[in-house]
C-alpha cells in the first residue's frame, strides 16, 4: 500500500471514531438530561403530596378547627376545656349542684364537630329560618380520632330523618322520651373526658371516700395548662376585649358560651379583683344575651355556635 493510500485510511478511521465518540456524548447528554427530568418530575410529585399532606394538617389546625394558642400548648378540645374550667384543683371532681355541665359538654361535641368540617347546618329556607328549626347534617364521617367525637358522627350519620341541634342535645344527654332513642345517649361522658386529661398529662386518677360509697376522682396535676386556660378567657373579656363576637377568636367565642351554659364561668373569673370580676361578668353576660338568629346570620359567624347558644336559651 502507497503511503498517500495509509494515510486517507487512518484519517477515514479517526474520523469514524470521533463521529462515533461524538454520538455517544450526545446519547449519554439526552440520558443525563432524562434523568434529571425524570427526577424533577418524581421530586415535583412528592412535593405536591408534601403540600396536599400539609394542606390538610393546616386544614385540621386552622384558627376554626383548633387553639389558636401557642403551638408548644397542649392542644384540648371543647369539651375537655369546659370538664377542666369545672374540676375542683385538688378534689378532682366538679360541683355536686351543677346539673348544667353534662348538656354544656354535649354541646361542646357539637360546636367541635362543625369546627372539624364534620357536621354543619342545612342551610336556611323560606320555611326554615330560625337555627333551631334547621337539621344537623353530615358534611363528612371521617374518624375524629376522639372516641366521643366518632361516636356522635356515627349517631348523626345513621339517624334519618335528621334532627335539630336541641335534639340532638336531649338524645346525647338523654334526656328524651321517645324510648326507641335511648341508644343516643353518651354515657360516662364526663369519666372518658377525664381519662382523656390523664392521658394528656393534665389530671391524674385518685379513689376517695365518701362515707357511704368509693368515688374515682381527677384532681389537677397540670395547673399551668389550666391557668393558661382561665387566663385566655379572662384576657378575652379584659384586655382583649374587642366588644364585637364576630371579631373573636371563634374557639375562644365558643368556649365562652359553653363555660356560661355549663354555669362553670364563675371558676374563671373568681380569682379576678372585684372590679375586674364585675367587668368581665357584665360583658359575658352582654355576650350570651345577644340574639343568636341575628348574630348567626353575620358574615362569618360560625351558626353551631349560636346555634347551641340558642338551644340553651330556650331549655
């Protein structure tokens, strides 16, 4: 072979590999740039799993559905917030007189139902206007995880024809007389509440002595998260008085109506000086005494609250 020959051949065949090398860069680019779309599409997914999943922590935590408090504060419900206002400290037991507090705890149920998204009002008609003619419906039946809670929606969603918040209040309570309603009754409601705070690390479990019977009691361990309570309430008709129920925090507003129902306000407010108890009375008294069919009709009321305000009133 000539050398001009060879030396075509080997500039053909470097040419060759360089195309060869070439294409290969290009394959291993698109493959690069492939896997990187693929992962940004799995990391774009996961954050919007991340998101939806935030989306309904926050939905579960909105100023409607929880404390609006201090995150790091133990997060109660309604009704385990009105049995602790009712508990004597070191007795561990509410007042024997008190025959308002099992209603106001029903109450509670509901009032914390319809701030979870659970349960709402049927909306108002031409003939059904006033909130105590109104049904309780059933928005959705997912688990509350609170026993007492999940037990209620099961009632709620099982009863047709539905039924109006004061009845749903005498059927929980038991206070009805239709006999073929009794197995709506919430029994040893205040009992499971109590275990409830126990478990929180509010109250602890005691046997005390009666004379002539035993009695389990829950006296309060924690009394920091129960004058963190008492002082969010005494603060919210005194310092923070904003004279206006659509203007207050509405678990706040709720807990206000539910402490007066369940007659457990004076706990709140007695360790106030006589001047601020006389003010912080007169404007709860102000508060509960409103109409509640003009107040629930107002641009972002929450109508179980009045509702149930309502339903006491007329009890």
């Amino acid at each position: 072979m000539s050398l001009p020959s060879r030396s075509l051949q080997l500039r053909d065949s470097h040419t060759k590999r360089k195309t060869i090398i070439n294409t290969l860069k290009d394959k291993q680019v698109r493959m690069t740039t492939l896997t990187h779309r693929a992962r940004r599409t799995e990391v774009g997914k996961n954050s919007e799993k991340k998101v939806e999943s935030e989306e309904d922590t926050n939905r579960d935590r909105s100023p409607d559905n929880e404390d609006s408090g201090d995150s790091k504060d133990i997060r109660l419900t309604l009704m385990e917030e009105v049995l602790l206002l009712g508990l004597k400290d070191k007795e561990g037991y509410t007042s024997f007189w008190n025959d308002c507090i099992s209603s106001g705890l029903r109450g509670g149920i509901l009032i914390e139902l319809a701030m979870r998204g659970r349960i709402y009002l049927e909306p108002p008609t031409m003939r059904k206007k006033r909130l105590l003619d109104r049904k309780v419906l059933l928005k959705s039946d997912s688990p509350t995880g609170d026993v007492l809670l999940d037990e209620t929606l099961k009632h709620i969603k099982a009863t047709e024809p539905t039924e109006t918040v004061q009845t749903w209040i005498e059927l929980l309570t038991g206070e009805t007389w239709n006999p073929f309603k009794l197995q709506y009754q919430l029994r040893n409601v205040r009992e499971r509440i109590a275990k409830n705070l126990v478990e929180k690390g509010i109250l602890t479990t005691e046997k005390q002595n009666f004379l002539l019977f035993d009695m389990t009691t829950h006296p309060v361990t924690n009394t920091t998260e129960k004058q963190r309570l008492v002082k969010k309430l005494q603060d919210s008709v005194l310092e923070r008085w904003v004279n206006d129920p659509q203007r207050m925090d509405k678990r706040t507003l709720a807990l206000l109506v539910l402490a007066h129902s369940s007659d457990v306000l004076e706990n709140v407010f007695s360790s106030l000086t006589d001047d601020k108890y006389d003010v912080a009375m007169n404007r709860a008294k102000d508060l509960v005494e409103l109409d509640p069919e003009v107040e629930g009709t107002k641009h972002s009321a929450t109508e179980m609250i009045w509702a149930v305000l309502a339903a006491f009133n007329k009890s």
